[in-house]
C-alpha cells in the first residue's frame, strides 16, 4: 500500500518537475553599442540576433526565450557593470554580444567567475585567441587578425608590389596592420597610425599619393571609415589606387557612402553576395523587417540565434551545468548550418571560417557587392598555438 | 620629404583651418559677448549638418540644402534661446556647463530617434564633385569651396560686428547691458538674435561638412574639443582671432601628423616611430594650448574690449 | 545638534546609512549585482568629493580630473601585471603619482584662470590619455586586466563587497572631512579667493598656494577613487581618463550642488542612480535623462543639496550658509 502512494507521490513529483522543466524560459543577455559614434554596429547586430530568434519562433531548442538588451554605451567600464547585472540580478542563462574588444575584456572578471556562456559577436580580440583563452567564453564573428589578413593574402595573391597602410592608432588599429603584413610578403609604402576619431584625412591622402604605392590597405571602422572614403573618393583617387579596407566599407557605412565606396575591395566572412543556403531567405527577411539591408555584424547577430537554439537542444533545455553547455555550444558550431558558409569553432573557441574579398559595385540604383574571391577558406587564426599550449 | 609635398600639406592645413574656423565663429561669439558656455554647439552642427542632409536628398541642390540648415541653426537657436538661454545668461558658467550638457545628451538621442544609428547619405552636385590638380597632387575643388565660405563669414562678421550699428549695438550690450537697456534698445531681443546667429553659423559648418564628414548621432563631440582650443587660443570673443587661431591649429596639426613621424625616423627605429609619432602628433595642438595659455592667458588676438 | 536635525543634513546621513547595510541587504535578495552597483556610485561619490574640494571650496573648475581617476587605475593594474599585489605599494604608487602629476599641472595650470584654466586641465588630461592609449604593451585602448587585487593586512578587494566597504569608509571619513575643512582657516580662505581672489592676497594671505594645496589634495583623492574602482572591476582601461567622465564628475558635483558637504554624493547617488531608473523604462532614456538635467540646471544653481536647504532654511548661519553662497 505504501509502495503504492508513494509511487504515486513520485510520479506527481516527477511530474510536477518535468512541468517547470518544461516551462523554464531560456533568458539571454544581450549587450552592444547601442548609442554613439558605433550604434549602426550594435543596432544591427540586435536586429539580426532577434530576427534569428523570430525566425525560431521566438524559440530556442523547443524552450521560450526571452532577451534582455543593454547598451554598453562603448564604455569598458559599463560592460563590466552590465555582466553583473546579467549575472547577479537577472541570472541569465548566456550573454549574447559583449560589444567591441576593450567594452569585451572588461566585462570578462565576473562572467569568467560565475561560469557563464558569453558569446563575442563582435569582436575576437589575441589575448582571448592565445594564452587567456576560456573554455566558456566563444567568438561567433571572427578573431580579430582574421579579415585583415585576408585582405594582405587577396593583395599579395592581385601581385600588388607596394601597399601603403593606414589605421587608427589603438590596439585594434595595430593589430590589423599586423595581421596584413602577416600575408602581404610585398614591400610596404608606409604605415601611418591616424587619430582616433580624426576628422580630416586630407593631409595623408595627400601624402600617401607621393609614396609611389600600387594599393592602399585601411582599417576605419564606423564614422572614420566614412569620412575616410568620402574624402578618398572625392580627391579622385578611387579610379588612380586599389583601396583595400577592413571594416570600412560595410552595410552599415554602403548608404551614405553610395558611390564614393564604388570599387572598394573589402575583406569579410559574410556579405550580400554569397549564395549560401539560406543567406537571401535571411537578407530579404531582414531588409522587409527593418527596412535596410544587412550587414555582416546582423549576419553574425543571426547565426548566433541559431547556434544557440542547436545547443540549447542539446541540452535539452538545461543550462545549469555551465560546463556541460559551453560543451554543447562548441559542438553547436560544428553543427550550425551557417549563412557564411563552413564554420566551427577552433580549439581557442574561435570561428574557423572563410574570409572573402568583396567589391563594392553599383547595380541599376543599387549599391551592393560582388565575390571577388576567398583568399583565406576554413582559416584558422595565428594565436591558437598558445592557447593549446596553456 | 619635397618642397611640392610641404606645399599640399600647407595647402591642407589651410582649408582645414578655415573650417575649423567656421565651427569657432559661432562658438567664440556666443562664449565672448554673451559670456555663455555653450557645449551643445556641436549639437547645432549637426543639426545643420543632418538639415542640410535631408533636404539635399529631396531636391538636390546644394544652395537649398545650406540655406536650410542655416534656417534649422538659426530657428533651433531661437527657440534654445527662449525657453533655456536667456534664464541662465547670468548664472555662473557652470550651470551654462550643466544645462548645456544635458542639451547634447538630448538631441543626440532625438537624432537618432527619427534617423537611427546609421550615418546619413549626403548628396554633392557633380559641378562641387570635380578635382584639380595642385603641385602634382588632385586636389577635391569642394574644399576650396569651403575655404571660400569660411573667408566670406569671417568678412561678413568682421562687417557685422563692426561696421553696423547693430554691431556696435551688441557690442555696448556685452559691456554693459543695463546702460544699453535703459537707452530704450531691446536688449533680451538683441541676445536672442546673436545666440541665433551663433546657432546658424554653427549649423553652416554642418552643412559645409557633411559631404566630407560622417553625418551621424554624435558628430558633434568630437569636433567640440577641437573647436574650443581654437577658441580659447585665438582669444574669446574674438571672430579674426578665430580665424588666425584656426589656421594655426590646423597647420601645427597637419604638418605635426605628417612630419613628425618621419623626423622620429631619422632618429630612432620604426617600431618606436609608429608608436610614438602619432602620439606626440595627438599631443600636439593640446601642448600648443598649454604654453600659449601660461605665457598669454587672453588668447594671441583677444578681442578689444572697450 | 539642531542643525544635524534638518533635512539638509538628515537626509543625506540617513541615506549614508542606508547605503552601509546595502550588502547585507543584497545577499539576502541573492541579487548581488546591487553591491556591484552602489560601489560604483561611492567611487564616484569619493571622486566627485574630491573634485568638490577643488572646484566647489577653491572655484578651480578642472576639466581634467579623470586625469587622476586614471592614474589610480593604472597604479593598481601596472604593479599586478608585474606581480605586485601589496595595496599599501598600490596606495603609495597612487598618492606619489597623483600628488606630482597634480603639483605640476596645478603649478601650470595655476597661472591662468577662468576658462583658461578650464581647457589647460583638458589639455593635461588628453595628453595623459594620448599617452595610454599609445601604449601597446599595457594594453593601450583595450585596457588591462588586473589579476591580482590589492591586498592589504587583513583585507583584500578583490570582491565587490570588499571594495564596497572600503569604499565607504573612505567616502564617510572624507566627507566629514570635508566638513571639518569648509569651515577651517585653509577652507575659509579657498572659499574667500573664489569669491573676491584680489581681497584675499591684499590681506596677505598667499592664495596661490592654498588653491595648489586644494588641487593637489583634490588630484590625491580622486586617484585613490580610480585605485577603488580599479579594483572594482578588476579592469583598468584608458576610456575612464577621457573628457567625457570629467565632465560627468563636474556634472554630479554641480547637480549635488558644489561647495556643499553632501552635494558630491547627493551628485553622484542621483546622476547614476536616475541613469539606471530611466534605462529600464525607456531605451530613449538619454533624452530624457539629458531634459532631466537641463532642468536642474535651470532650477536651482545650488543644485540638490540647495533643494534640501531650502526646506528647512538654516537661518542661523552657523554652518553651510549655502544660501548666502549662492547670491554670488
């Protein structure tokens, strides 16, 4: 008799269990730029995330989400703020984003103590991809070094002999300079580190016209890269000298640059020109939903909802075992049928993945882009070596 | 390192300094004679900056695009002037500071409210597109366009202010408003129109920048620091000091980006060279401010009170 | 005793103690983020005390004390990138650093006034941001992470609620330091030089060199906010150093209302505590929140601790006279 009820008071339990179980809401962090000189960065990094998610059915692994979203305000100091409060307060289940490589490093002491699953979608900064890689912590976008070297591997492929480079002077400015020169074996013209944030480029373009270059390799992420390009185009130099740019020219800056950028070569591991599967279901989805075409950070934004909808099924909706889901997110990425083409995750937890070369070209009234080429396919990045080595 | 390349890059410092210049004209006015701090003239630029923007799309003509943005400058100041300006024209400049501060946090996110994050496109006629070829180097005929603006408004407020009685007007008033007043002219109507003049000039340099800048939320902040050492080394209050200021700042800025790191060069190797050339060239026109400053606190060409 | 009785000055204790039983209070919520974020607002409170004892006593209106703030950072993060985690090395390295930095920019900057004054302190401050930022080794503009906290006998603040009562003493301490030396002949004299600079030297008192003293003392004090916060978030990083987070600091000593004791964390308390509020109802909440300013702005030069003041009057004058400051 007793056998019974308390079978029976099993049974409730158990039943009772697997109802939360099957109610329990995956809550996912979100953080980014979302005001300032870099919004359009963050901005659609978000949609591109949300979009994913929507098109999961506002799903992931069969279990309801819901995302909070924070602006980092491009503040390290915030970001650091921000991961406490995800973790602490709103106990979420993985934080999606963490913004450029400074607002990311700062924000890593707490979420490196509690465990927690943070996935970069924007940024692969050495230091992560080397000797202080984490086993929860991933990259979905691509490590830092990796488009620059595709543009001096496309340069060095194009047989340019002399490439003048430029790039603004901080960490990640250097550290693209780096990763071109790791590729281009040719003679370099000059290598001029600009102001953050410079305004007025007149006096280098002046000057990189007497240094007898054949191509020009730049890095001007957001209001730089504008103001770069309009002022590069403007001195009729676009038609005289290959510009080669990481970062520069990409959907977020193709608007209001429209013809100025026509011609430019840019390196990326997505744009609106490749026809993988899936990828124009995606670019249309997007332009309908939020009025603009994507660019590659929503790209990133959107297979980063489908990585995690393919782990959290994995773990059949649990994240409490934080190892046992960063687990599942790696294998996640081998799995992830990715608009970018082949990806997975890399033994430092970044991507391995192609890095195309891109053309900016006018279509009709359209300014898009055509595949150029794939200077670096399932490229894995330099820093990897001294992870393992840990 | 060619005579024709110092040449170009003297040629640059020049039109960069004029439209340094037209982001100082405004700033110096307001700050000199009505002794207002006002922070959010950057915000005024990019309003201009974003006017000039939308209504250069729609109709395509450059005239129209910077008589609006002048119209936006000079009615958003008003307005400013009305409701905010006036009550605090004899607080202390902190508050200017304060209520300032909180004006930029404002219209930046209003900004990008009604036109998100992504920088604007703006549109430049074929005929201002053209190059020219200078000393061997194109050269974009824009920016002499530029420099052609900027020498207009500096001669047009050298008249204004001192050729007219509407000048001498505001003039008596920065001196002593009270006598002024009590001489029967409106002096709150008189503060309003030079605030309002300052707004347009400000929203002038937007729309003068915008086909070589970046028009986005926030375009302001960057240019804000630059503009208020040219203002306090030309001297406040002073609009030809402004001029001479910003011709100098950006020369000093130009020839210290391009040189200086190649006279590093020649003396130490190219790792430190990269690394410190830039950075003493970012120095530069801060280092330049601090010792004009301690050896002449009023600026090289203060304005003549009388 | 009376005076301590009205709100000027009850309001502001009360909210003291409060602030001291936040940990406690967080742990049992189990919702430590809280712990996390009130020490960030008493750095900053201490931060904008020290501005305060500068620009509100001595009218020296620096827009680079950030400055500071900075190299209480890096003098936490730089021995621990070595391996030196001793805070008594951190502290001594920050008080060295902050005082001869601040003496020589204070020397400088000394010789102008007014806004003169005001864009030299930028100047100093860009440059020393410049300077980080171009150092690759140290991070630059990524920052540095810092391993190992500072450790001193018996305390180590390598958690939030280590720093957070740290932090809290040293906000207590100085604010009642602050209160002491309003009123002492040092204080007196900085506030009597920023009213009518030119009576004050004919009296034959070397102003000069109390205003260095306060700018010194205030660079010492901002730095050891920056080595708190350093510790906070176990990051330091060169975008703490940039104008924008003095201009903040000048913005929460002017709202708490300058010159007053409680002012700079009345400041600090409100600007980021309204910051976070706002966050959560509206992703618009800048423009609001910048509104909300400009109307403080033009309410009331004293700012808050002057709103606090004027609900019970301190008709005496025995202590703050906040309101007779304000006629200026």
């Amino acid at each position: 008799m007793k056998n019974i009820a308390l079978a029976k008071c099993f049974a409730v339990g158990a039943a009772a269990l697997t109802l939360s179980a099957a109610h329990a809401e995956i809550k996912i962090g979100f953080t980014g730029p979302l005001s300032g000189p870099v919004a359009a960065v963050g901005q659609d990094q978000y949609d591109g995330f949300m979009l994913g998610i929507e098109a999961l059915g506002k799903k992931l692994g069969g279990e309801s989400v819901s995302v909070l979203r924070e602006d980092d305000q491009l503040k390290p100091e915030l970001g650091n703020q921000i991961a406490r409060k995800l973790i602490d307060r709103d106990k979420v289940d993985a934080i999606v984003g963490l913004g450029f490589s400074n607002v990311l490093m700062a924000s890593l002491p707490r979420i490196v103590e509690s465990g927690t699953v943070a996935i970069a979608t924007n940024a692969g900064p050495s230091p992560l991809a080397g000797a202080g890689c984490l086993p929860h912590v991933f990259s979905m976008s691509w490590q830092n070094d990796g488009t620059a070297e595709a543009m001096g591997k496309y340069a060095q492929d194009s047989g340019y002999k002399r490439v003048y480079l430029m790039a603004p002077n901080y960490q990640a400015g250097k550290d693209y300079v780096a990763g071109f020169k790791r590729y281009f074996k040719g003679q370099i013209a000059d290598e001029v580190y600009t102001q953050v944030n410079q305004p007025d480029y007149s006096a280098e373009i002046a000057q990189l016209q007497s240094a007898g270059a054949d191509a020009v390799f730049v890095f001007y992420p957001g209001g730089m890269g504008v103001n770069f390009v309009k002022q590069f185009s403007q001195a009729g130099l676009m038609k005289k000298l290959p510009l080669l740019s990481a970062f520069t020219v990409d959907g977020t800056t193709i608007s209001s640059l429209r013809d100025a950028a026509v011609g430019t070569i840019s390196g990326a591991m997505w744009d609106v020109a490749l026809k993988t599967p899936g990828n124009t279901e995606f670019i249309s989805n997007f332009t309908k939903k939020y009025g603009r075409v994507p660019s590659h950070y929503a790209a990133v934004g959107y297979d980063t909802a489908k990585l995690l909808d393919i782990a959290v099924r994995k773990v059949k909706g649990n994240t409490t075992d934080k190892d046992a889901f960063a687990a599942a997110v790696k294998a996640a990425g081998t799995e992830l049928k990715s608009i970018r083409g082949p990806f997975r995750f890399n033994s430092n937890n970044m991507p391995v993945q192609n890095y195309y070369a891109f053309q900016t070209i006018k279509e009709g009234n359209d300014f898009t882009v055509k595949l150029l080429g794939n200077p670096l396919p399932d490229h894995q990045d330099a820093y990897v070596a001294q992870c393992k080595a840990k | 390192m060619s005579a024709t390349l110092l040449l170009a890059q003297v040629l640059n410092g020049l039109q960069y300094g004029v439209m340094l210049f037209l982001l100082a004209a405004g700033l110096t006015l307001v700050f000199g004679i009505m002794s207002f701090v006002n922070l959010a003239h950057g915000s005024l630029y990019m309003l201009g900056a974003y006017a000039a923007a939308v209504v250069g799309v729609q109709t395509g003509s450059f005239t129209l695009s910077v008589l609006a943005a002048v119209a936006t400058g000079a009615a958003v100041g008003m307005a400013l002037e009305w409701v905010a300006v006036s009550r605090l024209y004899r607080r202390d400049h902190l508050d200017h500071v304060l209520a300032t501060f909180g004006l930029v946090l404002f219209f930046n996110e209003v900004v990008r409210m009604i036109w998100g994050s992504q920088p604007v496109f703006v549109s430049l006629p074929e005929s201002l597109s053209g190059t020219v070829d200078i000393f061997g180097f194109t050269y974009p005929t824009y920016r002499f366009l530029i420099i052609a603006v900027g020498l207009l408004v500096a001669v047009g407020s050298q008249w204004l202010i001192h050729k007219t009685r509407v000048g001498m007007l505001i003039r008596a008033g920065s001196v002593n408003p009270q006598m002024v007043s009590a001489l029967g002219v409106n002096i709150r109507l008189l503060n309003a129109m030079l605030f309002a003049l300052g707004s347009a000039l400000a929203a002038l340099a937007g729309a003068m920048a915008g086909p070589i800048l970046s028009v986005q939320s926030g375009m302001g902040e960057p240019v804000l620091i630059t503009t208020l050492v040219v203002i306090v080394i030309g001297g406040i209050g002073s609009v030809h000091g402004a001029l001479y200021a910003g011709i100098i700042v950006s020369l000093v800025d130009t020839l210290g980006r391009t040189f200086l790191p190649m006279l590093i060069r020649e003396f130490a190797s190219r790792e430190v060279a990269n690394a410190a050339g830039p950075a003493l060239a970012s120095m530069l026109i801060y280092l330049l401010m601090a010792v004009i400053l301690a050896l002449r606190p009023q600026g090289l060409f203060p304005a003549h009170k009388a | 005793m009376k005076t301590l009785l009205k709100p000027a000055q009850l309001i502001p204790m009360l909210l003291l103690l409060v602030l001291a039983v936040i940990p406690p209070i967080a742990a049992g919520m189990d919702d430590n983020f809280w712990v996390a974020f009130f020490a960030r607002v008493l750095v900053y409170g201490i931060a904008a005390s020290a501005l305060n004892i500068a620009l509100g006593l001595g009218g020296l209106v620096s827009l680079g004390h950030a400055l500071f703030l900075g190299i209480g950072m890096y003098s936490v993060s730089l021995p621990s990138y070595y391996g030196v985690t001793s805070g008594w090395l951190h502290l001594a390295m920050c008080v060295v650093a902050c005082a001869v930095v601040g003496g020589i920019t204070g020397l400088i900057s000394l010789r102008t006034s007014g806004i003169a004054f005001i864009m030299i302190t930028l100047a100093f401050a860009q440059m020393g941001y410049f300077v980080i930022v171009s150092l690759k080794q140290y991070g630059g503009d990524d920052g540095m992470s810092i391993t190992g906290a500072s450790s001193f006998v018996g305390l180590q603040l390598n958690t939030p609620v280590a720093v957070y009562y740290a932090a809290w003493v040293l906000l207590a301490a100085l604010t009642y330091w602050v209160y002491r030396l309003r009123t002492s002949p040092f204080g007196m004299t900085l506030r009597a030089g920023r009213q009518n600079a030119r009576r004050v030297m004919s009296v034959g008192l070397a102003l000069r060199s109390y205003q260095l003293a306060a700018y010194v003392l205030s660079a010492v004090l901002c730095g050891m906010a920056g080595m708190l916060l350093a510790n906070l978030n176990a990051y330091a990083s060169p975008s703490s150093m940039s104008w924008t987070v003095s201009g903040e600091l000048i913005v929460m000593v002017v709202l708490g209302g300058m010159g007053s004791v409680f002012g700079p964390v009345l400041g600090a308390l409100t600007f980021l505590g309204v910051e976070e509020i706002l966050k959560a109802f509206t992703e618009h909440w800048m423009a609001v929140f910048g509104l909300a300013i400009l109307g403080v702005a033009m309410a009331g030069k004293t700012g808050l601790a002057g709103l606090l003041e004027k609900i019970q009057p301190d008709t005496t004058g025995a202590t703050n006279a906040l309101s007779k400051e304000s006629a200026k």
